[in-house]
C-alpha cells in the first residue's frame, strides 16, 4: 500500500471520530488498516512529529 494513501486514510479514521465524544480506539489498529505494527507505527510517530496529530502517545515495549 502506498503511504500516502495510508496516512490519508489514518487522517481519514481520526477526522470520522471527531464526530463523537470519544475515540473508537477498539479499531485504530495497525491489523484494521491492513499494515504491519512497524509500518503503523512509524506512520503515526511520522504524523506526530510533522504535526498533523496529537493528543496520542506512542509506547514501544519489547515485549
């Protein structure tokens, strides 16, 4: 998948539930959007810091 499209379609989740009171998290995964975990991450740590998001944290464990 193209990045672009990805990001376009994470911006996408985020503006859909802006909609309601709470964020439907439950689905902001990288499994829904169809990606790896790595790829995901990256995206969104990308996105943060370009500062088209906030108001999430990214937590990376080993385990």
């Amino acid at each position: 998948m193209n990045n672009f499209k990805l990001i376009f379609r994470i911006l996408k989740y985020i503006e859909a539930c802006m909609e309601y009171e709470s964020f439907d998290d439950d689905n902001f995964t990288a499994s829904h959007f169809g990606v790896s975990k790595a790829l995901f991450l990256n995206i969104l740590r990308t996105l943060l810091e370009a500062g088209y998001i906030s108001g999430i944290k990214i937590v990376t464990d080993k385990c």
